[in-house]
C-alpha cells in the first residue's frame, strides 16, 4: 500500500498485525441475511490449514477503508453484516455472539451485529465504540480491513488513527435523521486527510419505509455540503445494515435502486497501487546498518519511487549527491527495488547519512526546511500551548518543534475561520510550526509521504495532534546562519572556562533568588565570568508583555532559555532564577545546550513558601486577588531528576551555594 502516510503509529501496526491474525472466506452469493438460530459454517479452512487460506486470498488486491458515523447510525452493525455475510467470524465468536444478543442485544431475537464488532465489555456498557477496531474480510474478487471509527463526538482522534492508512471512507448517515454535524464534521477529516474514494451509505432505509425521497433529499443535502468542502464525487448507495439491503446482496424492497450493492462498489474501488511508484525515489533512512567496518547500508522502507544501482541519489536535509552502489537484501542485491519493499542501499561515496535523513532521487528532492504552515487536527484533552515544544514525528525523522498562536480555526460545520488563542480537542486549525532544525518533507496535499506528522508531548509521551504540513514559510528559505570567525569556542577559551547554565526552578519566594545571588558571588570571587538572569532583568524588560496565563509562563521561559543560549555562546556562566513550572520548557532548554544545562531545584514545600510569602502575594493568592498563582491557582510540575536538589528547610541559603559551588566545581573540576 503505502499510498497514505503514516500519521498515527497505532494504525499501521494495527493493521497489520490483523492482516496476519484473521483472515476470512469468500461470502454465499445472494445471503439473505441471517437470523439468530440460522446454520452458520465459517470457512474450515481458516481452521484446518491456515496456509492454504492465505494463499487463496494472497494475489487478491487490499482494500482498507474506514467507517464513520454518529453514534446510532448503525456502523457496528453494518461491519458486523460484512463480516457475518462473507463468513468471516470464526465459530466461537458466533455463539458468543448469540449469548450476547440474548444478554444485552438492543435487536429482540435477532443477532445483534453491532456486537461483534464493539469488543470490549467496557464499550459494551457505554453503548457506544471508543476505539478503533480492525477487522478483516474477503470476497472473492478482494480482501478488505476495516477501520470501525467510533462516532462520539469526541472520537476524533481515532478517526484520524483509523484513516490515516485508508483508501476509502463509508460514510454513514441515519436516514431517520439526515446529515448531522458529525457527517459534516468526519466528511471534513476524509478530504483533510486525503481519501478519495467517499461512499455515502445511506441506512437503516428499512425505517423509513425504503422511501426513494427520503434518500433523495439526503443525498442532495450531502451533495451541497461535499462540494463546499471539495468533495467532487462520492457513491450514494441505499442501505439497512441490520436488514442486509444492499449490503451483500441487492435489496428486494428497493426497485427504484439500480447502482451496485455496498461490497459490489467496495470491490470496484481502483486503490492505486501503483501511485507510490509513480512518483519520485525517496527513501527515509530508518537505520544505519554497519555490520562491520568494511560495509555501511541504509535501511528503510522506499516511500516512494523506484531505485536502481549507479542511480544518482541526493542526501537530505544535508544535500550531498552520490549514487546507489548496490541495493542489498537478505536474498541477495536486487537490480532494481520500488516503492512498499524494505531495502538496504549502499552507497558510491562515504557521505554522512543517518536515521532521519532521506535518500532521494537526486534531480527532484524534496524540499528541507525548518518553518511551515500546516492544519492540524488536536486530539488531546489538554489543548495546544502556543511555543511549548513537542516532538514532531514524521517518517523516521523525530524533532523539536513548536506551534505558534493559529491563525485560525475551521467550524466544520460552516466552514467559518474563526480566530481563536488554542485548539482544543477535535479542533482543527492552521498553524506556523516551527521545528528546531531543518525536516526533509513534502507538502501534504501533494500526496507525498512525507506531508503527514503527529505531534507528541515530551512528558506523557502522548500523541496530542496530526498534522498536514501545508508549505514551507519563504523567510525559514531566507535566513542563513552567518558563518562567524570568532567561534563559541574561542569566547569560551579567551575567559579560559566552560560555559555552562545553571537553572534555578521552585515556587515563588523558594530561594531561587537568594541562593542564585550567592552562587554567582561565589562564582565571581573565583574570577569565574557569570551573569544572572532574574524576573527583575527579564520580566521588566524583554518580557515585559507576558503575563502569567500557561501560554505566557511558556514563551517567557522559551525567551530566556533563548537568552541564556546566547550568553553561554559568549562564553559565560549563565545563572537563571525563574518559577518555570513545566518540565516540557525546562526540558526543551535543557535540550538546547546539550551538556551545559544544570537543573537545580529548590524544593521549598508550598506550606513554608506561603509562610515566608516575603512579597505577600500568597496571601493575595489565597484572598482570590491574583490569578494563576503557582501552587495556588496554577501548577508547578517538580522535576524529576534534578542535577542537584536543595531543601530549603534543612540547609541555609550559604549552605546550599557552597554546596552547589562545590558540586559544579568537582564535575568540572579540570575548566571551573
Ligand atoms: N500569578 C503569579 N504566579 C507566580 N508568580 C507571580 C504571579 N504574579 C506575579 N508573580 C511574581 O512573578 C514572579 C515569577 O515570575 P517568573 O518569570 O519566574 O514565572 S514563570 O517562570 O514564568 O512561571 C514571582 O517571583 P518569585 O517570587 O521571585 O518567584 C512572583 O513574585
Ligand atoms: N534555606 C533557604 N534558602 C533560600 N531562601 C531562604 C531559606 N530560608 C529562608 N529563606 C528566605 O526565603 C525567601 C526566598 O525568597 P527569594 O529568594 O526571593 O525566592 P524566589 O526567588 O524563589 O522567589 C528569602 O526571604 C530568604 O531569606
């Protein structure tokens, strides 16, 4: 396949492993659909000679699609008809299945099939499908995995997990009910995330007496909506998952009806197999494979393209070119490879090339770039902070990256731009991201691989947002490094030290002052070259325009971490004093002066901080006269594994300042 980028981890695995867990059989022609009590024979191959089964299904094309829908427009129940009618639920699912129905089926004596499908007891309860679920089937002209999105409003996430590796979506409507917001909202994601093939099935016509009009109105309705979004084409097809109309087998009730049944279109859908290979060579290095040191392969999986031996190829983001010496495989070189195998190339010259790079078709490269305009869909409860840095997935390639106040963000429904200060979960919006070095990437809507990213939060390791990157912002094109003569290193030389900062981080009035203020005295009095950035230097001047709302906490540590960079360019001892309650900001300056960065908590409980309340802002915290009071009214994440942690109830502020004298001193004993 690999027509779709990966945008979410989860989806490729699991569908993958579905493809080697659950295969099925061809379906009886013209089932009428069956009743709880009805013979039912799963295919025995599955059963008696699993091989023998793969086989028969191996040369078949794949098609994956998604689902999607409003709680109640009957997915589980249509997938479930799939499955059952084309014999691909194994035995013990079956009668576990009639158990169930009898239990806690909403379908009186006849099987419930949203059932099979909605697999965990706990879904089962909430009545509704909290994640997606893989299931694969197979006719005799195709195979098929099925991607179930739930349709909860706040679901989006796993409709976004669900399309990612999808060619087709099947959109679901109620035809009690008609198109809803969530129709709106899911056709919205399908031409965001680029599936072309949209089918509108149109359900539960048994309930509206298969009334042509009614389908006609819907079909209208959605037509008007489609095309605003840029939907041009999409099959209509009127059906009743629980009756089987149209499903597997064309419906009786509706003559007026002559298009093809939901797995007849199903089967006709062209999944352009070959577009991958059509576009240009590109391969994103995965790993560096160097056995010994007479051989140095680069390993991955070709995205795109084809390659063959003495092919020029260009490293990105680095540019160098260089041709493909051999293209070696576990069964011997290949003369040529395309896009979907696993490679190793090696290479005409010793270039550098390491995971993250890409190795492309050296005449048409894609772009490298380091600012950009992308849409984002935000799939976390905890909503985006504007300049807190993530780490931005895409491909092999792992980097920093922040996201800027959006520009806008899209009411699914009216398609209004509307101005917000974040995204929340289930926004969708556009976005400069701006990423700490330069990526190797392609604009989304070309349908390249290397378009689509997720967003991941350093600290919960949670995917928070997938991405479209729409273009690179011209100025990241236009501003180049000046090379400078008199380097880092010879400032740090000429003070005959290593710079290095040291980062205070507490609640207010911990002792990150005082304690500073005497490191730096100490520092000084040993000819050290120092300097101390406090709120007084900071707040009052740079940052004078930032508050203290989570936004404004992380874009004033992000300046000063900024700052402090700076000034250990120069070559000094930087000293910073500042609240910076998220480990996500201490850890992305931590990140930008790898080595250099000393985190130094001055751990003084919430209780004695507020009895000192040297300032008296606690007391005018806790009489509700400021907002967003650290450890009152807004948190403070301690850290973790600080280099050197100081109790403030146990050791005076000279105490700790020698202490953390003598610390930096022993580590860097040989420069200090
Ligand atoms: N709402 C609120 N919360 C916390 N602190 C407040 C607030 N409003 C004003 N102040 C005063 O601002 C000082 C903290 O500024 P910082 O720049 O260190 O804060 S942060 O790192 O951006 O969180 C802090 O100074 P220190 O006591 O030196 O820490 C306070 O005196
Ligand atoms: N062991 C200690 N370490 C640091 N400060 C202490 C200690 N014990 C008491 N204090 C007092 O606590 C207050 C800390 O204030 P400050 O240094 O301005 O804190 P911050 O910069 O963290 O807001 C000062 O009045 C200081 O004298």
């Amino acid at each position: 396949m690999g027509a779709k980028p990966d945008l979410v981890a989860p989806a490729k695995a699991g569908a993958t492993a579905l493809e080697r867990e659950t295969p099925a059989t061809p379906p009886p022609s013209g089932d009428p659909g069956l009743r709880r009590g009805d013979e039912y024979t799963p295919d025995s191959l599955i059963a008696s000679d699993i091989d023998a089964y793969l086989l028969q299904h191996q040369h078949k094309s794949l098609l994956r699609f998604i689902t999607c829908g409003s709680v109640d427009d009957g997915k589980s129940t249509l997938i479930g008809r799939l499955l059952y009618d084309s014999r691909a639920i194994f035995a013990d699912q079956l009668s576990a299945l009639e158990a169930d129905s009898k239990r806690v089926g909403t379908q009186g004596q006849n099987i419930d099939f949203a059932l099979l499908v909605d697999g965990l007891a706990a879904e089962r309860e909430q009545g509704i499908t909290i994640d997606v679920a893989y299931r694969f089937f197979a006719t005799e002209k195709r195979k098929f995995i099925v991607a179930d999105t739930p349709g909860h409003e706040q679901y989006t996430r796993n409709m976004v997990t669900g399309a990612s590796t999808a060619d087709a979506a099947v959109i679901l409507i109620d035809a009690r009910k008609g198109v809803l917001p969530q129709t709106r909202r899911h056709s919205f994601l399908v031409k965001l995330l680029r599936l072309r093939h949209v089918v509108l099935a149109v359900n539960k016509m048994d309930l509206v007496e298969y009334d042509q009009s009614v389908f006609d109105t819907i079909v209208a309705d959605y037509r008007a909506f489609a095309s605003a979004i840029g939907i041009e084409r999409f099959t209509a097809i009127p059906i009743s998952g629980f009756a089987g109309d149209n499903v597997a087998s064309a419906s009786t009730e509706m003559p007026w009806y002559d298009g093809p049944t939901l797995i007849e279109h199903l089967e006709t859908i062209d999944v352009e197999a070959d577009a991958a290979q059509a576009r240009p060579f590109r391969l994103p290095v995965q790993w560096v494979n160097r056995p010994d040191l007479d051989f140095r392969g680069f390993s991955g999986l070709i995205a795109s393209g084809s390659v063959r031996p003495g092919d020029a190829v260009r490293i990105l983001p680095s540019g160098r070119t260089t041709t493909v010496a051999r293209i070696v495989t576990m069964d011997g070189d290949l003369p040529e490879a395309v896009a979907g195998q696993s490679v190793t190339l090696t290479l005409a010259d010793e270039v550098d090339c390491s995971r993250g790079d890409v190795i492309a078709l050296a005449d048409a490269p894609p772009q490298v770039a380091d600012q950009f305009r992308a849409t984002l869909v935000w799939m976390s409860e905890t909503p985006l902070l504007p300049g807190r840095s993530y780490w931005l997935k895409l491909g092999t390639q792992t980097v920093g990256a922040t996201v800027q106040e959006p520009r806008h963000a899209i009411d699914v429904n009216t398609l209004a731009e509307l101005s917000v200060k974040t995204l929340g979960l289930n926004d969708i919006g556009v976005a400069e991201v701006y990423t700490d070095r330069d990526i190797v990437f392609e604009p989304f809507a070309d349908g390249a691989d290397l378009g689509g990213f997720i967003l991941i939060d350093r600290a919960t390791n949670a995917t928070v947002a997938a991405g479209m990157l729409d273009f690179a912002l011209r100025r990241a094109q236009n501003v180049h490094w000046q090379a400078i003569d008199i380097t880092n290193a010879a400032h740090a030389d000429q003070k005959g030290q290593t710079p290095r900062l040291l980062w205070f981080t507490g609640l207010s009035g911990s002792g990150k002052s005082t304690i500073a203020n005497l490191v730096e005295k100490k520092l000084f009095a040993l000819g050290r070259h120092s300097f101390l950035l406090d709120g007084d230097n900071v707040r009052h001047g740079l940052n004078k325009d930032l508050g203290f709302t989570d936004a404004d906490r992380v874009e004033n540590i992000r300046r000063i971490g900024e700052v402090a960079k700076l000034m250990t360019d120069a070559g000094l001892i930087v000293l910073t004093a500042f609240i910076s309650p998220f480990r996500a900001e201490r850890d992305m300056v931590r990140a930008m002066l790898p080595g250099a960065f000393v985190e130094i908590f001055v751990d003084t409980p919430l209780a004695e901080a507020e009895a000192r309340d040297v300032k008296g802002l606690y007391a005018k915290a806790r009489a509700g006269q400021i907002a967003n009071f650290t450890g009152i009214s807004s948190p403070y994440e301690a850290p973790e594994h600080p280099d050197i942690r100081v109790d403030t109830t146990r050791e005076s502020p000279e105490a700790a300042a020698e202490r953390i004298v003598e610390h930096i001193m022993g580590v860097w004993s040989h420069d200090l």
